[in-house]
C-alpha cells in the first residue's frame, strides 16, 4: 500500500505526513523534524491515519501481523515446554542410570508376527503391545526391565507348534540411550550397531528357544498370550555365542564377536565361562 503524503496525527507530536515508509519500518515529518517509527506497530495506539480508506486497509494488516505473532508466540512456548520436558527427561534419565541396579532377567525373547518377521530389521524397532486390561487398558506396555545392558531376541513361530518351540530370527541390542521406565510409546529401538539378523539357514541350524531355557531353571517361562517374556541374561550370552559360531562371512562374525563381548561387558558375564565357549 502506498502511504506517502498521507496524513497522521500522533498523540505526542501532533499533526505529520508520511514522507517513507518500508515493510518494517515508517518515517513521518512533523513541524520541527522527521521521526522513525516501527511499521504498522505505531498505528493503533499511537499513530492515527486520517484517510479512512486507507486506515480500514492498515487496521488489517494489523490484524494479520497481530495473528502471526500470537501463532508465533504459541510455538515459542510449545517449544520452551518441550525443552523443559526433556530437561526434565534427561534428569531422570541420569537418576536412574546413576542408581540402576542390574536385573538378572532383563533380556527380552520377542514373538514377531509375519509383517513384524521383516520391519523389525527394515524399521529397527520393535512394538511392545498394549496393556489388557486394568486403568491403563489399551496403553502401550512399558518393557520396564530393559535398560542399557538389555537385548531383544526375536523370534516366530509356526502355528502347529507350542509356543516354546519358536525359531530365533536374528537379536539386537537396544538403543544405547534406551530406559524401559521412560518408553511412552511402547516402541524398543535397535542398537545402532549391535544388531544381527540370521539368514533362513542359520535360523534353523540354531536350536529353538525352548533349548535354552529347559532344564537351566526350576521356574519353567510360559507363553500364553503378549508379545515378549523377559529372561535370565547368562541365557542371552549363550544364544549370542552360539551365533557367533553361525557366522561364517567374515564381517558378520567379527561384528557377531563384538556384540557377544559388548553384551558380557554391559552384564558382568566372563565369556569364557559360558558353556562350551572358546578363547575369542
């Protein structure tokens, strides 16, 4: 809009005329001298034009800036709460890092279903399921054991068979940042690096789960119904030694030997007093 030579009345300088005027910024000369005024801020309150045309235009803009700074106002604040929430996150993240106390089942063996059989890899995440019943019905489930030192073994398994005898499809480290206490989402991200999954012939050289567990504790682990069970760490570490006995590529089995000393070191666990374990 073009506003010079335009009449204003200002409420300390009295009657001016607009002699330059940008999308920021407006210059009126009054009597004795020129002043500079921040654009359209100074109309309003302080600054009145006098074509009415004009000023139902300007009132307008007003409008439209006066709703762009409340929209932008409203973010600033969302994001300051954001900022908050992860302050307040990342304190009770340190809190219990600091006094986390190292559970001896905290691994998880996972049932992937046939889409899951695949985007567990592709997507590196696995879902926990939802709550059943209770007040928190319908809630993802909070994998509260799992902690730094957890990983997840994933697994399917063929209608006709019990639950127990369920094949192992590959197991991943979780997110080195990852606390199951805080999991909102249900959602238990993989390991950046500390992943593997098995080709269909290794899956089926490695013994099923129900060969881990029988016989290594009078607590027998039923699977009824839900997606995971938790289980005894020393469990975990033999599952990854006998994968890395699996691995016959060269880069494969040097990272499956990483994972396996990573997954030791983060459970306290001597590799060489697994069961039939060799000097790695």
């Amino acid at each position: 809009m073009n506003l010079i030579n335009k009449k204003v009345t200002h409420k300390r300088f009295g009657m001016g005329s607009i002699v330059k005027h940008t999308e920021s910024s407006i210059e009126i000369n009054f009597a004795s001298e020129n002043k500079l005024f921040v654009f359209p801020d100074v109309f309003g309150k302080h600054l009145k034009l006098h074509d009415q045309s004009m000023a139902i235009i300007l009132e307008g803009i007003i409008q439209k800036k006066e709703n762009e700074r409340k929209v932008e106002e409203l973010q600033k604040e969302e994001e300051r709460q954001l900022h908050r929430r992860k302050q307040e996150l990342r304190l009770e993240h340190e809190k219990l890092m600091k006094h986390y106390k190292l559970h001896p089942e905290s691994q998880m063996v996972y049932w992937c279903d046939t889409v899951e059989k695949n985007s567990s890899f592709s997507e590196g995440r696995v879902f926990s399921g939802v709550v059943k019943s209770g007040n928190d019905k319908g809630k993802p489930n909070k994998p509260i054991r799992l902690h730094q030192n957890s990983a997840v073994l994933l697994t399917e398994k063929n209608s006709s068979v019990p639950g127990e005898e369920r094949r192992i499809l590959g197991v991943y480290m979780v997110n080195e940042d990852f606390i199951g206490k805080l999991c909102e989402d249900g959602y238990i991200p993989a390991h950046s690096k500390y992943k593997l999954q098995l080709t269909e012939q290794e899956s089926y050289a490695l013994p099923s789960w129900d060969n881990y567990v029988k016989d290594k504790s009078s607590k027998k682990t039923s699977w009824n119904t839900g997606k995971y069970r938790y289980f005894n760490n020393s469990w975990m570490a033999q599952i990854l030694l006998d994968i890395v006995s699996l691995k016959s590529d060269p880069k494969e089995h040097e990272l499956a030997q990483q994972f396996l000393k990573h997954f030791c070191k983060m459970n306290k666990i001597i590799v060489q007093e697994l069961p039939n374990a060799t000097k790695l």
